[in-house]
C-alpha cells in the first residue's frame, strides 16, 4: 500500500531516479493507493523502457503500452 509521504523507485527511464507520494487522491477517507493506481493521468509513459517486472493487474486495468514494454508480468 502506499500512503502520503512514501518514497516509490521509478521503474522506467525517464531520468527520475526516486518519487514521493504526496497525496492520494479520490474517495472520502481514502488513506491507501494501490497496485495500478494512477500517478500522473496521461496514460502513457513518459520513458520507452521498464526495468523489472509489472504487476498483473496492469492488464486487467488495461495498461497495455506499459504491460507491452516490461519484460515479465507477474
């Protein structure tokens, strides 16, 4: 789960090395963000490779520009 305040490593090359949740945003009350949950609202991503592996639920949420460029869904 990731709460405001948490420290995320950046899985792509974008040139950011280390991200911090600042907020999350949606719902009343909601504390958590969860796997699949929205960082910027683009939809696509800002760098052309994933280093690791990417959650399943990238698919089921139909990610498939980021699901494409991982090398191993898990």
């Amino acid at each position: 789960m990731i709460q405001p305040f948490t420290r995320l490593t950046v899985a792509d090359n974008s040139g950011a090395k280390e991200l911090m949740c600042i907020r999350v945003l949606g719902g009343t009350g909601r504390r958590t963000a969860q796997i699949g949950d929205l960082i910027v609202y683009d939809r696509s991503p800002r760098g052309t490779r994933i280093f690791g592996p990417v959650a399943r639920e990238l698919r089921e949420k139909d990610f498939m520009k980021i699901v494409s460029l991982a090398p191993e869904v898990i």
